[in-house]
C-alpha cells in the first residue's frame, strides 16, 4: 500500500467524472483562465487574483521592495513546480501507480541587468530552467520513467514554458 493511495483513489473518481463530462461535453474542456494583479499604493507591493485566491508579490529591498511575497519570477518558478507535482499526481492515477511523494526543486537563471536599464547580451528572461523530481514509490523503476515521460508530455505550464505560445497587450 502506497502513502497516498486514499488521496489517489480520490483523484481517479474526480478524473473519471471529468474525462466523461468532457467526452460528452468537449467544448467544457477548454477554460479561458484569468489572473490579475496591481500595484498597492505606495508600497509597490503587487496583490495578484488568480482565481479566488490573492497572493502578494513584491521585490527584494535591492529594488525598492519589501520582501513581503515572492518576486515575480518566483511565482513562475513556483507555479512551474506546483503544476510539475499535480501532474505527477494526476499522471500517477491515470497510469495506476502507486505513489508515496512526488516532490520538485526547480532553479533557473534570470540577467537582470536589462531590467534596471543596464546593458547586457542577454535579454531579461530565464535561462537554464533545471528542475529535479523525487517520486517516491514502490513501482520498479522503468514504470517511474514511464510516469516521467507522462509528465513531460502532459504538463501544462511545462509546455506552455518549453513551446511559447504568442502573448499579445490588448491596450
């Protein structure tokens, strides 16, 4: 028995329940998801609404911030990560393997001479994203690379990252 097998069979209910609405409701399987975020008085500290949630960013004292959130580039990170861990889970469910843990720690490399005017060869954008999952399970090992192939295919913040889709300002 795996540590997370309850929540597992939780999941797979969920995902049966949602793979068969979405099959006689294709159109119910493409959300439009929103997030905002706006600049709080004189603080500079950034309340972000995703969904029902609100989350402060804020910068590092270095650029005038107070260390009250995570950085903006942190919240990619963490949303990379987030998304890398449900879709372990997910895939996990879907490819019946029992699972103990899944964990992620990712890092990346940001220039971030170009975002206070300085010159640089690079452009102020992440570079050599590494990320490492720990996923613990009795399964042998090739089924676990089998479940990390899963997720590399599957992960939509990881796809969304490797293959850019166009991002247009609407004013």
């Amino acid at each position: 028995m795996a540590k997370l097998d309850s929540y597992i069979a939780r999941k797979s209910e969920a995902l049966t329940a949602r793979r068969e609405d979405w099959t006689a409701n294709p159109e119910k399987a493409v959300a439009t998801i929103r997030a905002s975020s706006k600049v709080a008085g004189i603080t500079g500290i950034r309340p972000t609404k995703m969904g029902d949630y609100t989350i402060v960013s804020d910068s590092a004292p270095g650029l005038a911030g107070f260390s009250l959130g995570p950085t903006s580039p942190e919240m990619l990170l963490g949303a990379l990560a987030s998304c890398l861990v449900h879709t372990y889970l997910i895939h996990a469910t879907l490819l019946n393997i029992p699972i103990d843990d899944v964990a992620i720690e990712i890092s990346g490399t940001l220039d971030y001479k170009p975002v206070v005017g300085l010159p640089s060869e690079n452009r102020p954008a992440f570079s050599d994203i590494q990320y490492n999952a720990t996923v613990e399970s009795p399964a042998d090992a090739a089924t676990i690379e089998q479940l990390h192939a899963s997720v590399e295919a599957n992960c939509p913040v990881l796809n969304t990252i490797r293959y850019p889709t166009s991002i247009q300002r609407s004013s």
